[in-house]
C-alpha cells in the first residue's frame, strides 16, 4: 500500500503515465466525457467529493506547467475563479470559450469527475517535467 499520494489506483496510474505537455481534466459532475477518453468518476452525491479537495490532492502529487480554464468561470462561478487564480499563481493560466474548453477535453489522457455542483468548475491541467 502506497504510504501517501494519490491513493485511488486509477487516478495514480494516469499520473505516473503523463508525458510532457499531456493534459488530464478535473471536472464538475455536469460536464460531458468525449467518447473514448477515460473517465474516472469520484462523484458520490452533490457536492463530494468537492472540485477543490480533487484539485488539491491531484496538485500535491503531479509537476503542472499549465491550467487551462473555462473563460465563463469568471463571471458565473468567482467562488471558484478566485481559487483557481490563487492555487496556481505562479502557473500559467490559459482562458479559453467553454466550447473550446469541451474540444480539448478530448485530447485528455483522463477526466476525473467530480461531485461538484457548481457552474464551470473545470480545469484542464497540462503535465510539465521535474528536470
């Protein structure tokens, strides 16, 4: 048994497999998986797990060169846009359409869905390097 980290088998595999530049997403539990992408669903009932906790602990165990975001976030959840903001500051941050936010979910190694119930909390994190 794996002493701390990710302890949830699937979500451990995909991080270990990432490449450079790969891209999984953290979702909400509304926002639809492309067909063929692997999805792995965390959601128990509304709310949890919560969008914040799955980011907190993917972030604690995974090298993030990039957070692309969902530009609605802003005006419909800043609850969230404000984490976000905050959590990665010293990351780059790219807003794009929601519509253009679902296209590139399909290039995701992995959606990790959420219980959260809250509009556009979404967001793809693109895979950097340690060295």
């Amino acid at each position: 048994m794996k002493r701390n980290g990710i302890l949830n088998s699937h979500i451990s595999k995909v991080l270990a497999d990432l490449g450079h530049t790969d891209y999984i997403v953290i979702a909400d539990a509304g926002l639809p998986i492309p067909e063929g992408v692997k999805k792995i669903d965390l959601a128990v009932k509304s709310g949890m797990p919560s969008f914040i906790d799955v980011v907190n602990a993917i972030e604690e165990d995974m090298v993030i060169e990039k957070v692309i975001i969902a530009s609605e976030i802003e005006g419909r959840n800043p609850e969230h846009a404000y984490y976000l903001n905050d959590k990665f500051a010293d990351t780059e941050i790219e807003y794009v359409s929601h519509e253009e936010f679902k296209q590139l979910t399909k290039q995701a190694k992995a959606v990790i869905r959420t219980g959260e119930i809250t509009p556009y909390a979404n967001c793809i994190l693109q895979s950097g390097v340690f060295f």
